[in-house]
C-alpha cells in the first residue's frame, strides 16, 4: 500500500499554499492603492532592537552578553557524574523557554539560553523566535552552536529540554541529537529531597543556594507571556521572560559548583541527605566514602550505618558488617540488621540456633511487617527447625 506524504512535506506543502494565497489577496486589494501596516500594532523588529537583540533572520534574535565568571576555578569534569563519559572539551549550561510545559509534537522551543565559562568570564547567549514562521529559520542557526562534543548541563534537561529540541528538528527535516547530557535534577533530588521536599529549581534555590529571586515570572506563566506577546507585539511581555532563562542558566552554574565542592569535600558538608551521599560516593569509588558512612553512623543515623554494613559484606569484611548489625539489632531490633544477623549465623557460621533466636524474635516484634516479610521470617524459621532437627540439636541453641 502507497503510503502518504511525510508530515514535513505536508507542513512545506501548507505554507507553499498559505504563501500563494497571501499574494492572491495582495493582487485583488483596491487598485492603486498599496497594502498599509496596521498602526496599531507595534513593530516587532524594532521594539526588540530596542531592548539591546541582534536580529538573524525575519523572525531570530540574538542577544551576547559577557559576565563575570562567578567561579573560576569551575572543573569542566563532573566529580559527582557516575556514567563513564571521556571528559568533553567544554561545559554548556542550557535552558530553554517553551509554548507548554509538557510533551508533545505542538510545544514549540520559543527561547534558548546557553552558558559557558570562558577563563575569566561567562559567555551568556539567549536566541530568541519572534513569532512561529521562522521556526525553520531559528532552529538551523541554532544548529552549528549546539555541537556534539559540548557536555549538556540542565535542570530536567534530559527529559524535557532535550526531546522538545529534538522534536522540532524533527518536525522540520533536521536533525540534532544533544548526546551528552548532565541532568543536576537527578543528583539534586536524591541529596535534598528528604529534607526539603519538591526539589524545582526554584526550591533549590532559595533552600539550598541562597538565591531569592526579585521580580521574576514563575515558569508556568511564561508561555501565557510569550502569546501575549504575539498578540500586542509588545515587549515588555518578553523582559520578564528573558531574565528568568537568564537566572536559570546562572542558578545552573551556582548548583553544579555547590555539587562539585560537596563531591571534592564531603566530610564538611551540612544540611544534606548522608545516606545519598554515601551511597553515591561508594557507587564513585571515593576515597572518603567510609569516612563518611562512619561519621554519620557514629551519630546514630540508621541508613547509614546498614549501607555501610553492606559495602562491608561486599567486600569480604565480615567482622566490620557483624558489628554494626549487632549496633543496630541490639539498639532497636531494627529488621534489616536482624536480617543479615540471621543469614550470617545461618550461612556463614552454621550456627542454626543463633539464627533461628533471631528469626523468631523479629516475627514476635511488635512492629508490625509486611506480609511477604512475614511469610519470608516463617519460611526461614521452618527450615532453620528442619536443620536443627537433623542436626541433633534437641533444645534449638547452639
């Protein structure tokens, strides 16, 4: 079966149609007489030539700006990216402004925000679409500047910034990956999450960076802004746009320096989740992950004293792991060290009746357990009996 033309060709195909019968309706206006601009409407050109753009083309803007770099001594590797990435030749922080703020084939990238650090400065690019015909126009010049070998920083860049980019291209017969992505969103929610709940940018911020935005548009009115500014062409409907993707970039650099210092020094870091830090450092190879799995367990903090527990038994060190499990068990029953004390005297130890004591102490614990918990402490209760039994230990101790 035949199959119809692509939706690309469809899209060229409408505006080929669009354009012709704009001509028509030029050629029948009353003879003698050209086609007058509507005075009422202001002009979009030079309304943002005023606020300091560079125009590309009918409907692309440009605007550089060169900043102060807020922290020079910014390592282009990422300490806290666990994926094995050869370090590329230049960080770009990148944010981008939208039509939606979901998915989807009619979301369309209005705004782009690209940083990067450049010795003693940071080089700030903003691209701009005035209005949707130059969409073809905006997304090739934006091409040569999104290059293959940058690493990618964002903020739910991955999910979200990088599919709707790769869509319109898409959409437009192009094509532009954006193949190496360091997504701060992912890191940012397993070390903060349980203490200040929604990790958004804007949390983030002020809870973690000490950055109080003034006068700033939240992200979920800046589509609402942009199509009124496609309505009255008035730009002060953009300023607020504008200086909100440039926050984000620069709250980008604020966060990956904060991450960079806190994977470089953990010992000394506050007002973070230790157990995802450790976690992360153990999954890193760091040499202080011990150290500080240590320091939070040495303050009575549960989760980290059972994940280094089992970084312990990992590695062989069986006598290091039974300590803490015993720490744990003995403090407060705590089932997951009662658990590997069962297993450890069971497996390891041979020593059944140990293991069986454990076993049906954490079945008569008050706390209450999940049912496949409960039916897993029965299971083994069972078998240790049956291996007490053949092996001759009538009273089940050892």
């Amino acid at each position: 079966m035949k199959s119809g033309p692509g939706l690309y060709e469809r899209f060229k195909r409408f505006t080929q149609v669009a354009s012709t019968l704009s001509g028509a309706r030029q050629k029948t206006s009353l003879p003698g007489k050209a086609r007058q601009p509507d005075k009422n409407k202001p002009d979009r050109v030079d309304s943002l030539k005023l606020a300091g753009w560079k125009q590309l083309h009918e409907f692309v803007y440009s605007r550089s700006l060169t900043l102060p770099n807020p922290y020079k001594d910014l390592r282009p590797e990422p300490l806290f990216f666990e994926k094995t990435h050869k370090i590329r030749s230049e960080l770009c922080f990148y944010d981008t402004e939208t039509t939606g703020l979901s998915g989807g084939a009619g979301n369309v990238v209005f705004l782009l925000g690209l940083g990067r650090i450049k010795n003693d400065h940071l080089l700030f690019e903003q691209y701009f679409l005035a209005d949707f015909p130059g969409e073809p126009e905006f997304l090739s010049l934006l091409s040569p500047k999104l290059r293959d070998d940058y690493l990618y920083v964002s903020y739910n860049g991955s999910a979200f910034d990088r599919h709707i980019l790769q869509t319109r291209y898409i959409m437009h017969g192009m094509q532009k990956n954006l193949p190496n992505q360091l997504d701060l969103l992912f890191t940012a929610r397993r070390l903060w999450k349980p203490l200040i709940g929604h990790c958004s940018l804007h949390q983030v911020e002020e809870q973690v960076l000490d950055i109080i935005r003034k006068q700033d548009v939240p992200g979920q009115e800046v589509p609402a802004l942009y199509f009124e500014y496609l309505r009255t062409a008035n730009p002060a409907h953009l300023k607020l746009i504008f200086t909100h993707n440039k926050q984000d970039i620069l709250s980008l650099i604020h966060l990956y320096y904060k991450l960079q210092t806190i994977f470089e020094y953990p010992l000394g870091t506050q007002d973070i989740d230790s157990s995802a830090l450790g976690r992360m450092l153990l999954a890193l190879k760091h040499p202080q992950a011990e150290a500080l799995l240590e320091k939070a367990a040495a303050k009575d903090d549960p989760r980290c004293a059972h994940i280094l527990s089992m970084h312990y038994k990992a590695n062989g060190r069986w006598e290091e792991a039974l300590k803490i499990w015993q720490q744990l068990y003995n403090r407060g029953k705590n089932t997951s060290a009662g658990l590997e004390l069962a297993k450890y005297w069971e497996h390891k130890k041979r020593q059944y009746g140990k293991a069986l004591s454990i076993t049906e102490d954490l079945l008569a614990n008050a706390v209450p357990h999940p049912v496949q918990l409960r039916r897993a402490l029965q299971h083994r209760s069972r078998r240790l009996r049956q291996k007490i039994s053949h092996s001759g230990i009538s009273n089940g101790t050892d």
